[in-house]
C-alpha cells in the first residue's frame, strides 16, 4: 500500500514538475513576443485613429457614412487636415452631403482638401479660393487666348465634343 502511494506521489510530481517546464516555456514565448511588439511599437511611434474611404472614390461621388471607416495611422506620417473626429467630418447642426473633390484610393485617409464642406457642391466653383473667378473661353481655329492668360495664371484645360446621344460632352484635359 505504501509503494502504491509512494509510486503515485512519484508520478504524481513528475507530472506536476513537466506542467511547470511547459507553463515556463509558454511564458516565456509570450513575453519574446511582447518585447517584440514593444519594440515594433517604439520604431512606428504613437498611432492616431483617422477616417479612410473603404472603396474608391471619384470626383462628384457623394461620401456618405457607409463610404468611411476609422484606421489606425501612425502619427508622424498622418497627413495634414486629415479627419480624426465623426463630428467634424459628419457635423450634426450642418444638413446636407459632401463630395468627393479629388479622386481617393481605397483605405487613403480623408483629407480636408479632397472633399467639399457639408452641403457645397462639388462643381468648378467651389474649388475657387476667394478672389478667384473663373470663366470659359471658346477657342477654335479662328480665335486665340491672348490677353487672357498670362505667366503665372493656373489654367484647366477642358475639351467639350458633341455626344452621339446627342447634346455635349466635357472632359477635362489637363489640370494646373
């Protein structure tokens, strides 16, 4: 009866001795793997929660909750005027959508410059600073731009075709 004790006591810390070398390896794996992320983490530096477009976005698309997701960006590469806060990309007091004003690829942060204020359209003129204007000028072969543009001025260059649906179609050419 003693040996069967004594045999199971044996048996029984050999049992307990292999589950503490195991707990001690796995332990230490964890904390190799913690060090790791710490060290991952001190070389990225802090993060910043910023709203990105979930899909691909062209010029006039409306940007509608749905459209966005939050992200986690490291701060030191996070672009200016990028949105960190729902309420300043979504203002609750302020009706109406935005639009997209510069094409965005999937999963590129939302920047103040590439989308229009709630409620603006997205059309030429809302892309004009104060003090500018804008106007078209035909141009054929019978006519020039001399005395319009000068050294300096930013120029759009559209080209307006007739469809064959009938009416007109616009592109824009080049972009300055």
């Amino acid at each position: 009866m003693r040996a069967i004790f004594g045999l199971v006591l044996v048996v029984g810390m050999a049992l307990a001795g292999f589950a503490v070398y195991m707990a001690q390896g796995y332990i230490k794996q964890t904390e190799q793997a913690l060090q790791q992320e710490r060290a991952f983490r001190a070389q990225i530096g802090p993060m910043v929660e910023v709203f990105i477009v979930n899909k691909d976005r062209k010029y006039g698309d409306p940007l509608a909750r749905e459209d966005v997701q939050k992200m986690w960006w490291p701060k030191a590469a996070l672009p200016e005027k990028a949105f960190t806060d729902e309420a300043t990309l979504f203002p609750a007091d302020v009706v109406g959508t935005r639009y997209v004003l510069r094409e965005m690829a999937a999963f590129e942060p939302i920047l103040e410059t590439k989308v229009t204020k709630p409620g603006e359209p997205a059309g030429l003129t809302s892309m004009l600073s104060p003090g500018m204007r804008a106007f078209a000028i035909k141009v054929d072969v019978a006519s020039g731009v001399s005395g319009f543009v000068h050294p300096g001025d930013s120029v759009d260059i559209y080209w307006t075709t007739s469809a064959s649906t009938g009416g007109e179609v616009t592109r824009m050419i080049e972009e300055r």
